[in-house]
C-alpha cells in the first residue's frame, strides 16, 4: 500500500513538471543603451522555439551592415562579421562561430540571430566595450570597468560536473579583486530507484533530494574566489541507508595565468558517502591546471586527495582516497565535450577495503531548439582489491567492473534561472564477489532555480 502511495505521489509530481515544461516562454525585450540614452529595442521572437533578435540590432552599435542574398555582412568594432540564412552559428573575420540555434529570415525579409549572440558573445568578444544585464545590452565608455554584479558563474554553481571538467563558458577572466557578491542555487527532485542499496537483490525505492546552495564569488564569470555552502537532503523509502542529511563548505582559489590557469579548492564534506555508498565525514584537496592552447580547447591535469572517517554503524574507519587524471574539453556555445582517464586509489585501515584502479569516462552537452539542452555520460571503472579475496585460500583477489551511463534532458524556462529536467541513469558493477554484483536504474526529475 506504501509502494502504491508513493508510486502515485511520484506519477502526480512527474505529470507536474512535464506540464510546467510545456509553458511556452514569454518574448523577451532587449535594448540597447549607451550612458542614459537607448538607442534601439527589439522583442524577441520565438517563431522556431528560440529566442531571436533581428541582426539589424548592430547598426545600434554603430556597426556597417550590409544583405546581400542570404548573406548579411556587419563591420563592428574592427571585426567583419559574416551571417547566413539556414546556418547554426556565423563567421568572425577568417573564424567560424557556432550558435545555439539556426538563423531564419522573417516575412519581411529580416535576419535573426539567436539570443545568445547578443546577450553572451557580443560582451564576451568586446568586454570593454559592452555589458549585458537585465535584458540591457550596455555600451561602455572605453576604460569604464565592466559591471560583475549581476549573477555567478553557471560552473560554480552545477553539483553534477564531471570531476575536472572545465568552466562551460568560454568568457574572458574577471579582474582579480572584484566586489564580494552572493548567489543562491536551490534545486528538488523526485527520484525512482530501481536498487536504492545497490544490493544483489534489488530493492525498489521512491524519493526526493532537496539541495540549497549559498555561497560568495569575486567575480560574475570565472571567479578568482569562491567560497560555498551546500546542503542536501535525502529521504527514501525501503531503506535506511540512504535517508541523509549532507552539509559541504567549500572553498576555491583560481587564479589565471595566460594561457594557464590554476584551480585550488578545499571541502569539508559530512554526511556525505564514498564511491561503494558508506556513508563518510571526509576533507578534500583538489589542485588542478588548466591549459588553453586555442580559445575553444582546454587540457587539464587535477588531482583530488581525501581523508576519510567512514561510519560503520557500531565503528568506523580512516581511508584516504587519491586520484590524478588528464582530460580534454572542446567548448561551443552551450554546450561542450569532456573525455578524461585517472588513476584512483584507496588506502585504507581495514586491508580489505584498499584497491587501485582506474576509470574513464565522457561528457557530452548539446544545445537544442527552444531553450532545451541534452547531456549524455558514460563511465568505465576497472578496480582490484589485493588485500579482499573471493576464495577461502586466499588466493583469488577480488576484482570488479563498473558501468555507468546517463542521460538529461533539459529545459530552460523565461531564460536560465528556472530549470526544468528529467534524468535516466544505468549503472552495472560486476565482480567475482557475488555479493558485489548488481544493476541499478535511476529516474531524476527535478526543477531549479538560480538567483
């Protein structure tokens, strides 16, 4: 009768958010500002999902533009830019830029261009120049400090990325010291677990993650300092183990030195739970270089080292967790590619629980039509504990194989500050210890919200 409560409540809090996805978005205003005057404003149009602005919009600039054809031609701030009907993205001088979305012409003859490409790139390429806030594209007097009161970084602010992936935007750094300011991230979920303890026999299970994160940055995008505070609160049914409570306090220096860039960050963590789901207090280190040979490439060297008090109900144990991997990230607008491997390692007091091995694993984000963005990951962890054997000789070392594979479906609702997504994960582990053995499926639906 339980299962068949939650199922429902589950059904009704699914139907919900598919319904609240299917709101079409309202058009958006955008204008064009210099000091107190505005010289131009333009609603967006959502004719095909997204939102577009007419490419007109840069003679408001005091860019040269020119159509000819399909073709529309813009001189602006020393750059010839390059536009054509049909295309998803536009060229920059002898570079070719990509874009969320395709450009169309409307009924009287007009090229639009998505959104993105006034309210992110036009800033990003001409930061002392032009800001963006609130629907207001700025023209800034040449030596006026750009305004980075506005909102934070859309990385530091995503729990699910991919352990050293990059910044997803490719913006130019902030200034060192900038004005402390704060944001808030607040997401819930409803989750169906089809093996909730990741147990030989599985055992159904339906709940709700809450998370709350608060915290300070120096800057809007890529910050120099990022202090924050997370909580996350999870309550299933059928089980024990998982019905927790998580608090992280983190830390994170990135200071940039061209074409490198170094990531430092500490968390103290409790509450939280390891890689085989025991629940940990644990201290983590995270160092990590970034190197940028071209605008849209980046390699990473990281590494991460963890002190760990793991509860073990009537005792607990110290491990100390270590990993160093190399990755690759290729960035478009949007959205990006992530492949790294690492090496991972487990030291532990309890001789059974240390192992080495390691992973690899890929990370897709693709932007689709009508604000909406896909994201696919695929992991292959390879483990071997030498001090755990499957046979009473002791002769025959423990060995597994773990898969996992996931998929999000994403929608952005009245621009990225609500969120809407429904997430699918697989999961396979498989061992010559039979007690290790185990599929698992999870189904995420969630709503967020950014301030």
């Amino acid at each position: 009768m339980v299962n068949q409560q939650n199922a429902l409540r589950f059904a009704l809090c699914l139907a919900a958010l598919v319904a609240i996805a299917h709101v079409p978005a309202r058009a958006q205003a955008i204008r064009l500002v210099a000091g107190d005057r505005e010289r131009a404003r333009a609603e967006a149009s959502t004719l095909f999902g997204h939102r577009a602005l007419p490419v007109t919009l840069l003679a408001a600039l005091g860019a040269d533009v020119t159509a000819s054809g399909a073709q529309v031609v813009a001189s602006l701030f020393g750059d010839r830019l390059y536009f054509h009907t049909g295309q998803p993205g536009f060229q920059v001088n002898e570079r070719q830029e990509s874009l969320p979305s395709w450009s169309y012409v409307d009924e009287n003859g007009v090229l639009f261009v998505d959104e993105w490409f006034f309210s992110h790139w036009l800033p990003s390429r001409y930061p002392e120049r032009l800001t963006y806030r609130d629907g207001v594209l700025r023209i800034v007097a040449t030596g006026v400090r750009r305004d980075t009161t506005r909102t934070v970084s859309g990385q530091a602010l995503d729990p699910k990325r991919p352990i050293g992936a990059p910044p997803l935007r490719r913006e130019p750094d902030d200034p060192l010291l900038g004005a402390l300011f704060g944001f808030i991230d607040a997401r819930v979920s409803g989750v169906f677990d089809s093996n909730i303890d990741r147990d030989p026999v599985p055992q159904r299970s339906y709940g709700t993650v809450a998370r709350l994160g608060v915290g300070l940055q120096s800057a809007r995008v890529r910050p120099f300092l990022t202090a924050r505070y997370d909580f996350t609160l999870n309550r299933f049914s059928n089980t024990l183990e998982w019905n927790r409570t998580t608090h992280d306090v983190s830390v994170e220096f990135a200071p940039s030195l061209r074409p490198l860039r170094l990531r430092l960050g500490a968390t103290l963590r409790i509450g939280s739970w390891t890689e085989d789901r025991e629940l940990a207090d644990e201290i983590i280190l995270r160092p990590q270089i970034e190197f940028r040979p071209a605008p849209a490439h980046v390699l990473s060297l990281y590494a991460v080292h963890s002190a760990r008090r793991i509860d073990l109900g009537v005792a607990s144990r110290r491990d100390t967790f270590l990993l160093a991997g190399m990755g690759y990230y290729l960035w478009w607008p949007c959205g990006g590619l992530w492949v790294t491997g690492r090496y991972e390692g487990n030291k532990s007091e309890f001789e059974g629980s240390r192992y080495g091995g390691w992973t690899g694993s890929g990370w897709i984000r693709i932007p689709l039509p009508a604000a909406h963005r896909l994201e696919l990951q695929t992991a292959y962890n390879r483990r071997r504990y030498d001090r755990s054997f499957v046979d009473q000789a002791g002769t025959v070392a423990r060995a597994d194989q773990r898969w996992t594979y996931g998929v999000s479906l994403i929608r952005e609702l009245h621009g990225p500050a609500w969120e809407v997504g429904v997430e699918y994960a697989f999961e396979e582990n498989r061992s010559n210890n039979a007690y290790a053995v185990y599929r698992a499926s999870r189904v995420e639906v969630g709503v967020r919200r950014r301030w």
